[in-house]
C-alpha cells in the first residue's frame, strides 16, 4: 500500500529584509538579503550574509506575505528583489517565492555575482525554471582578469563569466554591476576587457553601472572579529569613477534605463 504525504514547503534562509529598497532593480522593491556566500570578495560590506545554513526561516508564501505589504508603493516598475549574500545558493527556494510573485503579477529581480553557476544539468533544470519566472539579472562582474579576480574573491571567474554567456544564451535581460575598487578593479586594461565582453552579451545588457567602493560596511568587520582586507584602501576619486564610466560605456545603455 503506498501512502501519500503533503510536500514540505522549501525553507528560504533570510539574513534581512528591505522595505523600500530604491538601488536593487527598477523602481522601489522589498529587497531579501538571503543568507550565505561561499565568496570572500575583499570589498564585501555584508560579511554577516557569509554564514550558510543560517538566518531566519521563511516559507516561499510567508515571504510573499511579507512583500506584499508594500505593493502599493511599487507603482509599475517596482517589485521585489532577491540578494544577498548569493541568493542563488537557494535558487530552489526563489523559485517558488517567484512562481507566487508572478501568479500574483509582482515583477522579479535577483542581485546575484553568479559564483555558484554550473552546467550541471540538474543546477540547469533548476535554473531554466527560475528564469522563466524572472524579469531581471542584477549581475555583479567583479573582474574580468582571472588572477586579479580570484585575489580578490578567493574563486576563480570562468563560471561567472560562463553565467554571463548563459544569460545570453537564455535571452536574459541584465543589468552589469561592477565595483571600483582603487587598486583591485580599477585599471584601464581590465575595465577595456570588461567593456568589450559586456558588449559581447549584445541587447540583453539594459543597463551598466559603477558602484563606486566605500566602506560602510567596515563596522560588521569588527564585530564579526574578521580583519578587514582593504584597511587603508579610499574610495574611488570622480575621474576614476568618470574613466570607468567611459571605459564600460555606460551611456551606450542609458536609453534602456528604465525598462
Ligand atoms: S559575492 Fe557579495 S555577499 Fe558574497 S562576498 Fe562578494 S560582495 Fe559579499
């Protein structure tokens, strides 16, 4: 005799929750950090979304509970946002929090670097899925030069870039991320690199932004007892935050701003 047993919702791990986040995707959006990260990018300013296996637990549809307090702020463009940490470390548990955005008509982003990326088939069935339930990649390239990368991460970017290629290949519409780091990202030869490979991504690239590095999140260093690599290093001048504008040519994708 075989008996049936109602399916376990997924358990999300959630580090913390934005109301009215303004800088994770279009409009205003409930932004969920979800909790863990296998990057050790130097810059990280959350270093406490590290931990995995940690966090508050949320089903797919209390998070949606959640969200959806806040859908009469979003106007047309807003939504909701998954980051992180690297939220595609529980890209199962995204999937059924965005099937139930969407069968509610609530637009979704993921604010991912794409470092847990594999063409496994079983990580691509998943990802397929998740795809189509996703308006928009917030897609952090940290940098294109492999050696620089890993010194600054602790992982290789193949994968990552190779994640790139696949959002191309899937018709993903994007928008590229990258931090300006004086003396880790910031040099001419690499921003040039980087530029001709977001152009290779072609049209689903809607927009490219600089995010020019600060040290904001410094404090969490102390308390978390971790030394912070970047002691000593300032933020980005204007120029330089100009000269990668024009090195990644931002402008090109201005027109697609507001998609
Ligand atoms: S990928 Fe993001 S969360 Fe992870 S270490 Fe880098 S900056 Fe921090």
């Amino acid at each position: 005799m075989t008996t049936t047993t109602a399916t376990e919702p997924i358990i999300g791990r959630v580090h913390s929750l934005e109301s009215f986040g303004s800088v994770d995707g279009p409009g205003i959006r409930f932004v969920s950090f979800l909790q863990g990260c296998r990057m050790r990018c130097e810059f990280c300013h959350n270093p406490d979304t590290w931990k995995i296996n940690s966090g508050t637990p949320y089903t797919p549809q209390q998070l949606f509970n959640e969200a959806v307090k806040y859908r009469p702020y979003w106007g047309k463009k807003g939504g909701v946002t998954c980051s992180g940490g690297e939220p595609l470390l529980q890209k199962e548990f995204i999937l059924e929090y965005f099937k139930i955005c969407k069968a509610n008509g609530v637009t979704t982003t993921i604010d991912t670097c794409g470092g847990v990326f594999s063409r496994d088939p079983e990580y691509l069935e998943v990802m397929d899925e998740l795809l189509e339930y996703t308006d928009l990649i917030l897609l952090d390239l940290k940098q294109i030069n492999p050696e620089r990368h890993k010194s600054l991460t602790m992982m290789p970017n193949d994968h990552i870039i190779d994640f790139a290629n696949y959002l191309k290949e899937k018709n993903q519409p994007i928008w590229v991320r990258h931090v300006l780091v004086p003396s880790r990202t910031d040099f001419d030869e690499d921003l040039e690199k980087l530029g001709l490979f977001i152009e290779s991504l072609g049209d689903i690239v809607k927009k490219v932004e600089i995010l020019p590095y600060h040290t904001m999140g410094v404090y969490k260093y102390k308390e978390l007892g971790i030394k912070y690599p970047l002691e000593g290093v300032p933020s980005p001048t204007a120029d330089r935050v100009k000269n990668a504008e024009r090195l990644l040519k931002v402008d090109q994708y201005q027109g697609y701003r507001d998609m």
